[in-house]
C-alpha cells in the first residue's frame, strides 16, 4: 500500500505552510505537526531567526560578560575589597559569542526537525503568497492555510546623509572584530540601552541621543533614574533631541543634533542605529493577496491571528503584536491551533512580562500609570526605592525602585515595574499576580522569603497604606 503522506509530500501538498524558521516559525510548526498534520515549513534567512542568531542570545552572553566586567571595577562598594577587569581580548570574546550561538541554533532548531517527521524544511529561496499555497523559487507548495512568520530587522532611521555615515546595528555591532573607541548610539528604547551600557562598560566611549527619554514607553521614573544611573557610569545621554543630518568625516560619524535649542555636532568611531525594527514583508505578495499591513508594514492580525485574508494568519515580529521572542512563540502556537487545530484560540497579553537587560535590569508587567488612566481607571500608586529593601542593602546596590499600579475602587493591582539588579527573576510573581486578579492588600500579606529582591514586591504592596521604612525586619 502506498505511504499517503509521502504522496502527499511529493506533489508538494500539505495541510500547512509556515514561512520562516525562526521562534514563530518552529512554534506553529511544531504545533501542528503534534497534532497530526502536515507542514512545510520555509526558511526565511538563517534558520533559528533572530533571537538565536544575532539578538537574544548573542546580546545577553556580552551583556553578562560587560556585568563581570563591572562587578569586578565595583567591588569598592564593599568596605575593605578592590577589584580590577579589563578586556584583554575582544577577539576570542567575539569567538566565543558565536560558539554560543552556533551551539544553540543547532542544538534548538536544526537538530530538532528529524523529530517531526511531519515537517518538511524547505530552503530554497524567498516566499511568495499565491492563491492556494506558496510559491518558492518557482515551486508551488500547495497549503489551504499559511502562517507568515518571517520576523523583522533593524530600522534605518530617516536622517540626512545617514547613508553616508559610518554606521552599524544591533546585528553587526555584535560581530565588530576590535573594540571601538567612541560610538553614538541612536535611540533610548531597549535595544538602545542595553547595548550602550554593555559597549560602555567593555570600554568604549559612549553617547545615547534620544528624541523623547530613555525607554519612553515605561514609568517616567524608571527613565530618571537610568539615565541617573548611565551618566554615573560614564555614559553620555541626551535627551529630547532632534536628529539633523549625519555625514562622513574621514574614517569616523558625525552626527548633528539640537537639544534645548542647541545645535551639537557629535562625532564617534560609528553611530549605531537602534531606532527600532521593522518588519520583512517585502516580497511577499501581501498587497496582491489582500493582506493589509500597517503604517511599519507590519502585518495586521486579528486576536485569532488571522490576517486580513481568511485562511492566512501571521505571528511574530513581522505582525502589529507584541516584538518579544516569547509572544512570538506563543501567538504563533495560537495560530496553528487556529488554522489546523480547530482551535478558537484568542491572544492575551494582559499579565505579559517584558524585561531591558540593563544593569539595573527594568521589568514590568501590565499596566503603566499612564494607560492605566486612559483606560478609565481611579487610580492609585505606590512607589518604592531601593534602599527600603534588604537584599539591596546587604549587596550594597540601592540602584532602583519599584511602582505598583492599582485601582483605587477595587484595589486590584493593575500593573507594575521594577528596576532591580535581579528585576528580571523577580517579574514574573507580579505577572502571576495580575494573572490571579490579586489586590495590593492580598499581594502585601503574601509571604516572600527574606533578603530577595523579590520580597521588594511586598513592600511596595504594603506602602499604598503604611510606610514600610517604620517596620521591622520580616514583620510586615
């Protein structure tokens, strides 16, 4: 008797088309192949996509090497300790980034498709959607439902003359084979601020231009203090500033600015280009197949993630969603449940945690103050500095605070930050706490164990009706 499925897979027909390989496209890949169908799944760049291969992972590993780096310089904040770090050879760091990178993107992506005997990897070239399928370098692979999943890449800001300059971005600052001495870094979000301390403290001369404030969409008070905490490590940050024009000047960037009022040139090795990201559609034939993108480009999708096109969906960055490799996963699951599952799935993004990787790390987790209030909320807050909590002051490290966000009416919690030196390990028990709909009172009489970051979580539910500095150790 013939084998259908290898019929079916030679006449290039499947039940599903997933284009892109990387966290989205493994996702709903993976996800339906349990459930029993058949997938093609369409590479799109390198496999793995851009959390492996040139974000997270190579991100992360030189921002915790930029942190030993700089513990070691600190140590003199504990009485009695002198430590001394340098960078001896950025090459072989470099090398080993990769390694790291090489090891993951096998051992998490490519080694993992002779487990789904039901996906097929195809790497043939660049996707286009056709009526009924997809279409890969003159090969049509017929599929009643596709997810597009092809991620997104860094933005090039428009600034005159910038196509002149000495510039680099998130990718290829991370794949630079000497240190440079002087950098500018475009831009306050996440991407800005993370790589701009690390740079800095690997020893480079560093400047942060931003046109509102340091990560603009979180509490102002996280943005005050970190930039507080920037400059005091040598970073220069400015602020409000308009982008003029950037040229060429022999080998090195210069970059023309106005802030309050001023004009400024600036001039470095490179300007780094962390403006934000914007989505690879290109290509793809969205427009012809009635797939509606926003003003970025990025794909609109519905809570099902569904495009505008029945049958089609769409998850990650390449979509108007949420811009983290975890949300990409997850609303890509969504979606092959969706589309091949039968599944009535909705995306929820409620008690989403999000974390910047500075040093503070700054991680929160449902509503800012802000929005709060635009959502029609009676609100109320609590703010805490660092220094009232314990673990903070036996590591001698009271860079920080904590703000919860409740409604006053129902004292539900309704969002909150930390900004922490191990903000991001204590996030998701305020996460937890949204999900449960808990309220300040409920959140302060929670037991949390002593001398943790994350007890500061308590302490900052407590203060909306006490003040947690008269209190003794434990007791509240």
């Amino acid at each position: 008797m013939a084998d259908c499925s290898t019929t079916n897979r030679q006449k290039n027909t499947y039940d599903l088309a997933v284009i892109g390989a990387g966290s989205a496209g493994f996702s709903a890949a993976i996800t339906a192949a349990e459930g029993g169908k058949r997938v093609a799944l369409i590479g799109h760049g390198t496999i793995g996509g851009t959390c492996v291969n040139v974000g997270c992972v190579p991100s992360k590993t030189m921002i915790r090497a930029a942190e030993a780096l700089h513990g070691a310089q600190s140590a003199h904040r504990f009485p009695g300790l002198h430590g001394e770090a340098h960078v001896a050879d950025w090459a072989a760091h470099v090398t080993a980034k990769d390694d790291l990178v090489s090891t993951l993107r096998k051992k998490k992506y490519a080694d993992l498709l002779p487990a789904y005997e039901d996906v097929t990897y195809i790497d043939e070239g660049h996707a286009r959607l056709v009526p009924g399928g997809v279409e890969v370098a003159g090969r049509k692979f017929t599929a009643p439902r596709v997810i597009v999943a092809t991620g997104g890449r860094p933005a090039v800001p428009d600034i005159p003359g910038i196509q002149d300059a000495p510039t680099l971005d998130s990718t290829s600052l991370l794949k630079l084979e000497q240190l440079p001495d002087s950098l500018i870094f475009l831009g306050g979000g996440y991407i800005g601020v993370e790589l701009a301390q690390m740079m800095a403290r690997m020893g480079a001369r560093v400047t942060i231009v931003c046109r509102s404030r340091l990560l603009p969409r979180t509490e102002p008070e996280v943005s005050e203090v970190l930039t507080a905490t920037l400059r005091a490590e040598g970073v220069t940050v400015l602020d409000g500033a308009t982008y003029d024009t950037a040229r060429r000047n022999g080998d090195r960037a210069v970059l023309t600015v106005t802030v309050d009022g001023a004009e400024l040139d600036l001039m470095a090795d490179c300007l780094v280009l962390t403006t934000g990201r914007v989505p690879n559609t290109e290509e793809l034939g969205l427009a012809e197949i009635g797939i509606e993108t926003d003003a970025r480009g990025a794909i609109r999708v519905g809570d099902d993630m569904q495009t505008t096109q029945p049958g089609i969906f769409a998850a990650g960055d390449v979509t108007d969603r949420d811009q983290f490799v975890y949300m990409a996963a997850y609303g890509a699951k969504l979606a092959s449940r969706n589309a091949v599952l039968g599944g009535a799935e909705r995306y929820d993004n409620a008690a989403m945690p999000w974390v910047v990787f500075t040093d503070p790390q700054v991680a929160g987790v449902g509503l800012t103050e802000e929005q709060a209030r635009a959502a029609g909320h009676d609100v109320m807050t609590s703010e805490l500095s660092l220094d009232n909590v314990p673990r903070a002051l036996a590591a001698r490290d009271t860079r920080g605070l904590i703000k919860l966000v409740a409604d006053q009416a129902t004292n539900r919690l309704l969002g909150g930050v930390i900004m922490a030196p191990e903000g991001a390990d204590s996030i998701q028990t305020l996460a937890m706490a949204l999900k449960a709909k808990m309220t300040t009172k409920a959140l302060g009489e929670t037991i949390f164990p002593y001398l943790t970051t994350v007890e500061g979580l308590k302490l900052a539910a407590q203060t909306f009706d006490k003040d947690v500095a008269k209190l003794s150790c434990c007791s509240g």
